[in-house]
C-alpha cells in the first residue's frame, strides 16, 4: 500500500470518527451564540475557583486558630478583689505589687516605705 492510500484511509477514519460524534451531540442552532456561552462558562469557573482559594484561604486561618494557643483571658478590673489599700490617696489594688508600683509612681516612696504603709492599712 502507498503513503496516498494509507493517508486516504487515515483520513476517512478520521471522518468517520467525527461523523459519529457529530451524531451523538445535540442539534446545533444557528441562532445560539456558543462561543460567546463558552466564555461565559469560562468566566463562571474562574469565579468559581477565586471563591474555592478564598474559602479554603479561610479554612487554613481558623485551622491555624484552632491550632496555636490563643491569648490568655484576663479577669476584668470589677472581678478582682482589691484587699490593698493605699494609706496616701485610698485606691484600692488587687495586689501588693499594683500597690507597690503605685506608690512609686504616684506618691514616690521607696519599697521598704510603702511596705510600712501596707503593714500598717491591715492593722485595726
């Protein structure tokens, strides 16, 4: 067989190949615009896929919530009980360490000053 019978032969395979498909599809309409179709159903599938990496986006941010310590909670200033009392302006502090930093800040005593001053509020 020659190379002009075996392209023949090729050639009306081929053609028979795409008449069989041609009769699977549906009828095609003249007054149907596919290509401008198939763009749209271009343009919906990359939509589509900018929402699937947002989501998953999304997804990888509340795992990694999930996932690392979140921050400690604190006690709101209302919860805490304020025992110490400081002998200069009366505030109130949860703590003798708020209340030795306050009467640094504040009233500019040394520690061994505002120690005497909390022995001396817890006396009656």
């Amino acid at each position: 067989m020659s190379q002009e019978d075996n392209q023949s032969v090729n050639m009306n395979k081929i053609i028979s190949i795409i008449n069989k498909a041609i009769k699977k599809c549906p009828q095609y309409e003249q007054s149907q615009n596919y290509l401008l179709e198939s763009r749209k159903i271009v343009l919906f599938n990359e939509g589509l896929r900018d929402q699937i990496f947002k989501c998953q986006d999304e997804i990888r941010l509340i795992q990694k919530e999930l996932t690392q310590p979140s921050k400690k909670l604190r006690r709101k200033a209302n919860e805490i009980s304020k025992k110490y009392k400081c002998s200069n302006c009366e505030k109130n502090y949860g703590s003798e360490a708020s209340l030795n930093l306050h009467c640094k800040i504040k009233h500019a005593f040394s520690e061994t000053d505002s120690k005497t001053q909390i022995d001396h509020s817890f006396q009656i």
